[in-house]
C-alpha cells in the first residue's frame, strides 16, 4: 500500500475560479463573436441583402393575403396563388399593351434628357457659371442610364435578372410557408430566447407589412395621378414619368427628387409654360401626398426619422447600389423594431447583461 498523500488537485491553467471574471470573460467572448459575425456578414452582405429582399417581397404577398381575406376567407395557399396572379396579370398588362408606347417614349427619353442638359448648360454659360460641357454630359448620360435600367425592369428585361428571380423565388417561398422558416429560426435559438424571438419576430413582420402597404399605396397614388396631370396638359412621355415617378416613389426622399427633376427637364421641351406646369404638378403631388397621404398611412406603419432613412439610402446606395437604395428604407425599419423591443424587454429578461449587472450588485 502506497503511504504517500495523494498530490492536491490544482485548478487548470486555463481555468477561472472567480465568478466575475468567468462573467467577463464570456462577455469578451460575446463580443468578439459578434465583431466575428459582422466581419462575415460585411463579406456576405450582398447575398444577405438578396435574402432581406425576398422577405421584402414576402411581406408584400403576404400583406396582399391578409386584405384578400377580409372579403375571400378562403385558404391561405390560394390567396397567396391569388395575389400572385394579380402580380404577374399587372406585370403581363404592362409588358404586352403598355409596352409598345413606353418602348417608343424609352427611346426618346435619353435623347431629351441629353437636350436639355445641353441646354441648362448654355443657360448657365451665359449667366457667367462656367461648367464643362464633359462633366454636365457624363452625368447626364449616367442619370440616363440609371433611369433606363429602372424603366427596363418594369418590361422584364433588366440586366439583373437573377438578383431579381431570386428574391422572387424567396420571397415565393417565405410567403407559403412563413412559419416554417420562422421555427427554423427559432429552433437554432437557446431555449429561454425562444419566445422572445418568436414575438419579436412577429413585430418586425407586421411592420414591414405596414410600411410595405403605405409605399405601395403612395406609389400607385403618385403615378396615377401624375400621369392624368401631365397628359391633362400634352406634356410628352406621361406614361413613361407616370410609371417612373411611381417606381421611384419606393425609395423616398431620393426618388421624389429624381422624379422631379426628371419631370422639369421633360416640360422644358414644350416651352417655360410647360416646364412650369410640371413643376406646379410636381408640388401639388408631392406636398398633398407628404401632407395628406402619408401621414394618414404613417400612423400605422413604422415612424422613421427622415434624416435617418436619407442617411442609409446614401450608405446603402454606394455599398450595393440601387438594390442597397431600395431596402434601405425596411431595413432601417426592422432595425428600429428590433432596438425598440429590446429596450422595452431587456429589464424582464433574466438572462440579459442588465439583469446579470444587477445580480452581482443587489444593492
């Protein structure tokens, strides 16, 4: 028999016996995964972008759903399949009757909008401003090319096509079956976050089905009726600033102001009275629709400080282009949610850093 004593057992090297320490070391660990989780988000942020579309899209569908049910209180698969066909008959409509005279009007429209810069540019010489006749060129043709791009995709023919199929076919999928992606999620989650999750997740969908319904309502309003203002009057390609100034009106702020612009320099091909005719229209749309019709949707729908959505446009929009430009806005919104709600809960979680703070200093 072996008198000796048995060697004490000795904590590891690597081991942390204080249990604050241990509390800030997995705090450290925390955040060095998440500063991990953004570098590969940043790496992979135009399919992620991509993914946020298609939930984008989904919400639209699914908020199409939920109206249809109202007076159609059918399946839920049907409805979808319903407002699906409706998109795609909107879609067909355009491309097959519209389609000849906005093809005509696309093709005058970069040849007008060159005159005109021209134009604007000889004015501007003989005021004694001196710009290069390159530099108001090269940005014309830029506007051009960005607002031909925007009025290619309305007839399908966009050079984007699989960016596009993909956030449809996302979008397609989330909008038949949101739960199950939603308990996908859900199920990667640490039991006691689960329900939290499950709520939160429920907020930022019904506000970016809000948010989703007034800016498609503000964007049949704003080109319908500037379309029936500016062929009241003869203004050439109605139909074509019609349907742009409605597609622009998804991006706010940014788009107004695109659309404006692009309105005036349309009028100045029919005479001062004409361009000042546009910009009365341009006013009158957007104040009554600023004043009247958003306010009246905005008070259901996500409250977004508008310096803040132009800031993410202008972030968004140089990192990832249009695509960037257009989520902007629902992006900044479910971001706000998600804050919000963890603001409003993070005293009643037991598990969150307040929580863990207060139990080391009861007092």
């Amino acid at each position: 028999m072996d008198d000796r004593d048995p060697e004490p057992q000795t904590t590891s090297p690597t081991g942390i016996s204080d249990p604050r320490l241990r509390f800030e070391a997995r705090k450290a660990l925390i955040w060095v995964s998440i500063v991990v989780l953004i570098g590969v988000a940043i790496y992979m942020a135009q399919a992620l972008l991509v993914i946020f579309g298609g939930l984008v899209f989904a919400a639209i569908i699914d908020g199409g759903a939920r109206l249809l049910n109202r007076v159609l209180p059918i399946g839920r698969g049907w409805r979808v399949g319903i407002v699906l066909l409706l998109a795609i008959a909107f879609v067909g409509w355009v491309v097959v009757f519209a389609g000849t005279s906005l093809a005509e009007q696309a093709a005058q429209f970069p040849e007008l909008v060159q005159q005109q810069a021209a134009r604007l540019m000889d004015w501007l010489n003989s005021q004694g401003i001196d710009v290069g006749a390159e530099r108001v060129t090269g940005m014309a043709e830029k506007a051009v090319g960005g607002i031909g791009q925007l009025t290619s995709a309305v007839g399908g023919l966009i050079g984007g096509l699989t960016t596009g199929f993909l956030i449809v076919i996302i979008g397609v999928y989330v909008a038949f079956e949101p739960n199950l992606y939603e308990r996908g999620v859900a199920w990667m989650m640490p039991d006691h976050r689960r329900e939290a999750f499950l709520e939160m997740s429920s907020q930022m969908a019904q506000s970016l089905r809000r948010l989703m319904f007034g800016r498609l309502v503000g964007m049949a309003f704003e080109g319908v009726l500037t379309w029936a203002a500016l062929a009241a009057y003869g203004v050439p390609l109605s139909v074509l600033l019609g349907l742009l100034t409605g597609l622009l009106a998804f991006i706010p702020n940014i788009g107004a102001v695109i659309s404006g612009l692009l309105m005036v320099l349309v009028g100045f091909s029919g005479g001062t009275d004409m361009a000042l005719y546009c910009v009365g229209v341009y006013l009158v749309i957007q104040t009554f629709d600023g004043y009247v019709v958003i306010p009246m949707i905005a008070r259901k729908t996500v409250d977004l400080a508008p310096a803040l959505v132009l800031a993410g446009q202008l972030i968004l929009g140089v990192l990832f282009g249009i695509l960037g430009l257009a989520l902007a806005d629902p992006l900044i919104a479910m971001i706000k949610v998600m804050l919000e709600y963890r603001s409003e809960h993070s005293s009643k979680d037991p598990y969150s850093d307040e929580a863990a703070d207060r139990s080391f200093h009861p007092g």
